[in-house]
C-alpha cells in the first residue's frame, strides 16, 4: 500500500516566508492525516523551459532541498522541466500525483499547473472535492504592503539588499559549492581563497565583499567571500572567492554551504596585490566584529 501523502505544490525559488507559510500547512495537516508532508517541485522553473530562457533561480536544486527539508518537508518529489511533463493536462497531473498516494493538498492562491498553466488553485480544489480529500490554500503573504516573492528577493540580491532580502526569507541566501582551482593568488599574499563557481542559472548577487558563514566538515566558519570578476588581477569569469577564517589545511574539492549575512562594499580595482590584501585585512576585522 503505497503511503499516504500530502502534496505541497510549488517551484519554491528560496523558500521564501510566502512558501514557508505553505509548508507549515502542509506539515499540519499531515499531520492530522498521519500522512507524509512532501513538497513537488520541478528542477528548472517551467516558464523559462517553455519560453527557453536561461533560468535565473536563487537556489541550485540541492540547496532548494536542503531548504526544503529544513523547514519541515520529509519528502521532496523532484520532477523535470521537460515537455512531456509540462504538456500535462492539469487533470493528469493530479491523477500522477494520486497513484504517488497523494491524500491531501496545499498550494497557494495563485498556483498554476498543468499544460498552459490551466490548473488553478479553484480547479485543484474542487478536484480534492471530487476525491473526498482535504485541500489548503494558502492566501497572498506580504511584508511592509507587498507581495513577498521570489522576483523581489532576487531583484533585493542583485543590488546587494542581503539584509532585508534575509528578512523575507527568514534565512541567509545559501550557496553550495566544490572548491574548484584557481589561480592560487590568494597564498602569494596570505589570503587562501576557495574558489567556487557560480552556476550559469542563478541570480548573480551585486559584485563586492559579503559577510558570511561557511558550513564545512560540520561546522561553521566565517568567512570573508567576494563575488565577481576580481577586476585587480584581470579576471574574466564571475567567481566566489571565500577566505575561511580560522582555517588550516586543503580545500580542494571540499563542498561549502555559503550563508551570506552582510554586504559590506563593492568589488574594485586595487593598484596592486598589496593594497588589495590590506582591504581584505580590514574586511576580515569587520567581519568578526559584526558576528560578534
């Protein structure tokens, strides 16, 4: 007998306050049900697969997971963006979702599903109806007057808002990475950076210097991180360039989860290695003192 579960539907870019509001409903009502609390999610956001555009997401797959489950999800139901699934009627979708023991299920006001977005909230509504199944709705979830929403949070980014974007998210912006080699300027002046790349479908946070903590081996570190192009030694490609405090010993291939707290100033060009390493200094001193 397959296990009951009860659906939380959505893309979920950052779990938000807006899908954590979804979420808690989800796990309450689960738990009425002693049924699973599962969120359905997709790997690419489908409008930019339909209308084949470069994604422009806050989270990569994994780290919407781990989001996923932190606040409160047992299971996630990773289905892909492509367009057998996306050609779905929105009725066939539930009935997919039925035979994965689907017992109940909670999306949000605007929710749309289903080829073309035909789906609605009121259509999967009177479906669970139909079914005899339990179905929450979530209303519109807003801060200082507007709608909390993944575009705003990713528009707070971009201009390196990381404070209020965090207040809408009730959690530091997250970034996983595996330290990749660079150019090994960093040890010529003291300061080892891991380097991480910045996966092509994500939002591009403003280029500068943040204040962040690092998860690693279990536990957390500070961390100095500088997003962009490293404009002082001629650099190209957009990088994160984490300097770990207080650690000694090999990075390669490590896996990092960035959590970024801060944005302390803009990336700029330094006359030289030597200026640059005594700003870093100076980032590093404000840095402890702001998680201090």
């Amino acid at each position: 007998m397959k296990q009951k579960k009860i659906f939380a539907l959505g893309f979920f870019d950052g779990v938000h306050l807006g899908h954590q509001a979804l979420l808690h409903a989800c796990r309450q009502l689960a738990a009425k049900q002693a049924a699973t609390a599962c969120a359905v999610t997709f790997d690419l956001p489908p409008s930019a697969v339909l209308q084949n555009q470069q994604p422009n997401m806050l989270n990569t797959v994994r780290d919407r997971q781990l989001l996923l489950h932190r606040f409160g999800m047992e299971e996630v139901l990773l289905l892909k963006a492509d367009r057998a699934t996306l050609s779905m009627s929105w009725a066939a979708f539930l009935e997919m979702l039925i035979a994965d023991g689907a017992a109940g299920f909670v999306c949000g006001y605007d929710f749309r599903f289903g080829h073309r977005g035909e789906g609605t909230a009121e259509k999967l509504a009177a479906f669970a109806e139909e079914r005899n199944l339990p179905c929450i709705i979530v209303p519109e979830q807003t801060m200082d007057g507007e709608k909390i929403s993944s575009t705003r949070i990713r528009a707070l980014l971009e201009k390196g808002h990381v404070e209020t974007a965090t207040t809408m998210l009730r959690h530091p912006h997250i970034l996983t990475g595996s330290v990749v080699h660079g150019r090994g300027l960093g040890h010529t002046i003291g300061i080892p950076t891991a380097n991480l790349l910045l996966p092509e479908e994500l939002v591009k946070p403003a280029f500068g210097v943040y204040a962040c903590k690092a998860w690693m081996d279990g536990r957390y570190y500070i961390a100095v991180t500088n997003i962009g192009i490293r404009p002082t030694v001629n650099g190209q490609n957009v990088t994160v360039e984490p300097w770990i405090l207080d650690f000694d010993g090999d990075l390669y291939g490590k896996e990092i989860t960035l959590e970024f707290h801060k944005f302390l100033r803009p990336e700029r060009k330094f006359a030289n290695l030597e200026e640059l390493k005594v700003q870093i200094q100076k980032d590093a001193a404000e840095i402890r003192k702001f998680f201090a």
